[in-house]
C-alpha cells in the first residue's frame, strides 16, 4: 500500500534498499574473491569473508542501536549459497563446510521454533 500524495513514507526508497545490499554482499563478495586473486586459500578468503560480513552486522546493530538476531541466520544462508556454487566433490572442504552450516542453521531454527512454541503455549488464553 502506497501512501497518499503529499504523505511521508515508511517504506525505504529502492536506492537505499539496493545500496544496503551492494554493503552487505558486496563488502565479503569484494573480501573473498580479493584474497582468491592475491593468492589465498580458500578457507582464508572465506574466513575473511564472512568476518567481514560479522562485522557489517555488528556495525549495523551499533549504528541503529538495534540487534536483529536473523541478520546472522542471513549471512549463514549466503554462505552456504558462495560454498555451493559451481562443480563440487562430495569429499572438499568447500561442500562439508556448506553442510555443516546448514546443520547449524536447522539447529538455530529449531531452537527458535521450540522457544516460540514454548512461549506461545504458555501465554495462549482460552477461549470458550
């Protein structure tokens, strides 16, 4: 729903949403593959990677004096995207590490929806 002519917004403009996005894929897009192409190890580029993702939500968080506890599960999601792309063997590091964050994020994911559930049960008024 758009607001009236001559009302403010809430909704962000398409250029603010698409500069957050070049930051928070650009910034470990750019770190990795400027480590691939001085020489680095994959692991290393990854770990800087997401590193410098970590910190983009950290700054974020401290920025807008918020903590959005999904932006993490965000960044897990996009990992396991940059591991999986392309031709893999079963047995590398890049596709067991893209398993084991999956593993993680389903357990993440887990934990909340017991937590909800949880919750929801405990504070569920009944009707007659």
């Amino acid at each position: 729903m758009t607001a009236p002519p001559g009302e403010p917004s809430d909704a962000p403009s398409a250029r603010v949403m698409l500069a957050g996005l070049g930051w928070d894929v650009g910034l470990p897009l750019l770190g990795y593959y400027s480590l691939h192409l001085a020489g680095a190890d994959d692991l290393v580029a990854l770990l800087v990677a997401s590193s410098l993702a970590a910190v983009r939500v950290l700054w974020v968080a401290v920025r807008e004096r918020t903590l959005n506890p999904f932006a993490s599960v965000t960044t897990v999601t996009t990992q396991i995207v940059q591991l999986l792309t392309g031709d893999q063997e079963f047995d590398s590091a890049k596709t067991l590490s893209a398993f084991a964050l999956g593993l993680v994020l389903f357990v993440i994911t887990l934990l909340l929806n017991i937590a909800a559930l949880t919750i929801v049960k405990r504070y569920r008024e009944a009707y007659e």
